[in-house]
C-alpha cells in the first residue's frame, strides 16, 4: 500500500551561515513545515494510513508532543477518531493543539509510560495503537 502520503514534501535549504563555521555546504530540512510542525508527520502518517487501509476505525497513542500531533492530524485526515493517552505532565497548550486537531485527550499519569500503559487499555478490536517511536511501520513511512 502506498496511498498518497499525508505528509509534505519540504524543501530543503542551504545555510551558508553553519556551511562556513563547518567548512562544508550544510542542508537543512525543513521539517518544521508539516502541517503538524515535525517530522513525524511521515512515519506516523505512513502507519495511520495501514492501520486505516486495513480497516482499523479507531487510532490511539500516547505522547504529549508532536507524536501526538502527527497522529491527531493523520486521523482528522484520514476521516477516523483519534484518542491520544497524555501524562499529567503535558502542557494545556499541548493539549489545546491535540483537541485543535479534533484529538480526544485522555490526561492520566505523571510519566509517558503511565500514559502508554493506559492507552493500551483503550484498544478494542477496531482500534490501533500507534506507539510514537517504536514501530516498523513508522521506520518504514
């Protein structure tokens, strides 16, 4: 399966300024640009699309960054809920752009394990659990 990615493909852009302190040409790729501000966006929004392809309704995780950002704005793309476990800890602004991405927010623990642990608990046979970090999927997209 190779949909047509959710991700952008960003540009990328010489800075002459560190090309000189390191006396070689120096790229920078400009990542920031995602419609959910990182990286992510491209291994996250790869395994959204499987799971979602393979008929999973629903599309949980855990992380109170842009992991969490990457899959809320995946599944406000792919028409599917997106519910994101984040700990205590987490910022109301961080927070806030999950929910801006039309994520439910789940707050529960003070650490991202406690966080991860719990989502677990939130899977039922429709739903998929997008681990922010530590999946094929996301290495492969």
């Amino acid at each position: 399966m190779r949909a047509d990615p959710l991700h952008l493909e960003t540009p990328l852009i010489e800075s002459l300024a560190l090309g000189r302190r390191l006396s070689r040409r120096v790229w920078l790729k400009m990542e920031a640009l995602q419609p959910c501000g990182s990286f992510k966006a491209r291994g996250i929004g790869f395994a959204c699309q499987r799971h979602v392809a393979d008929g999973r309704r629903r599309l949980v995780s855990s992380s109170g960054g842009n992991a969490g950002l990457a899959l809320a704005y995946a599944g406000r793309r792919l028409g599917v809920p997106v519910t994101v476990v984040v700990p205590d800890t987490t910022t109301e602004r961080a927070r806030q752009l999950l929910r801006d991405e039309a994520a439910e927010v789940v707050v529960f623990g003070q650490s991202w394990q406690e966080a991860h642990e719990h989502a677990q608990t939130l899977l039922d046979a429709d739903s998929a659990y997008i681990h922010p970090f530590d999946d094929p999927l996301i290495w492969e997209g």
